[in-house]
C-alpha cells in the first residue's frame, strides 16, 4: 500500500532520527519516480528531513528555509498526504510551531510525525525493529555520525561527478 522506502523514511525519521538518512532514501525513490516535480510531496519529505538536520546542528538559517519550503509544497498537497497516512489536522499545527521554533532559534526538539493509519504505524514499528532501534525515540546528541553525516561521509563520487560535469561543461563553451 505504501512504498517501502517511504516507511523506511518514516522509521528513521520517528526512530533514530537519522535525517541525512532519510533524506538519501527518499531522493533516491523521487528521482527514479514517475513525478519528478520539483513541488512533489516526496521533495516535502526530503526538505522536512534536511530542516530538522539543520536544525539540530544549530543552523537555524537553513533550517528554516527548507521547512518553509517543504511548508509550501504541502500546503498544495493535503489529499496526498491524508493517502499517506499523516494526520493532516496535526501535521500542519506542528510545521508551524517548528518553523517559529528555527525563527526564534530556539533549541532542536525531537518530534514525530503524526500518523493517522494504524497499518502504517505497524510496519514503521516493525521497520524500526528491523533495523534495531526503536520508534520514538529521542535524538542521540553522542552519535556524531548521525549528527554530522554530511561532513563525514565518502564524497569521492559526488566530486568525480561534479568535475566531470566541469569538464563537459568547458567543452561545450
């Protein structure tokens, strides 16, 4: 009924708080998807992840603009996100409050998102178990490879890609 890397998603969002995680695995599936709008409510759900990413590591500015746009693609989006299964009368209340929260730069609080079908909460559940850890739990401020993914990951394909561009780029000037 739901895609698995959408609770797949859903369970490190709830669960480790992993969201450089989810953040990978629902760009991969928008990009293979038939809808690769730019408005697409999976591009919601990458920008919600890269804002609280941000904003547990202080960076309220980011934060905050990519929760604004995620806040825009979802105002568009209410129907879909209903057939997602989130609880729409709470999802948006609670976007709000965390945008004041980046805006007032405020400290990072761990949330979860407001699921409205029980089947879906289930296999989140039992996602999280899959992959050891536990739905809705509190963000681990020690785990420095789940704070800071961004800076320690292997960028070694990304760099090859990106000179490879340059490259055919000054070839075609």
């Amino acid at each position: 009924m739901y895609p698995a890397q959408y609770i797949e998603f859903l369970a490190h969002f709830n669960g480790d708080r992993d969201y450089f995680e989810c953040h990978e695995i629902l760009e991969e599936y928008w990009k293979e998807s038939n809808d690769k709008s730019k408005d697409s409510t999976w591009v919601g759900f990458i920008l919600l992840a890269v804002s609280r990413y941000h904003h547990r590591r202080r960076n309220f500015n980011g934060a905050k603009r990519t929760l604004e746009k995620a806040i825009k693609i979802f105002s568009g989006h209410d129907r879909e996100l209903n057939l997602l299964g989130l609880d729409c009368d709470l999802i948006f209340p609670l976007l709000t409050k965390l945008l004041a929260q980046a805006a007032n730069e405020e400290s990072y609080q761990t949330i979860t998102l407001p699921i409205s079908d029980p089947l879906l909460l289930e296999a989140c559940i039992k996602e999280c178990e899959n992959k050891g850890f536990n739905w809705g739990q509190e963000s681990n401020f020690d785990d420095e490879s789940i704070i800071h993914r961004h800076m320690l990951r292997d960028r070694t394909d990304v760099i090859k890609e990106r000179m490879k561009a340059l490259m055919n780029k000054k070839g075609n000037e």
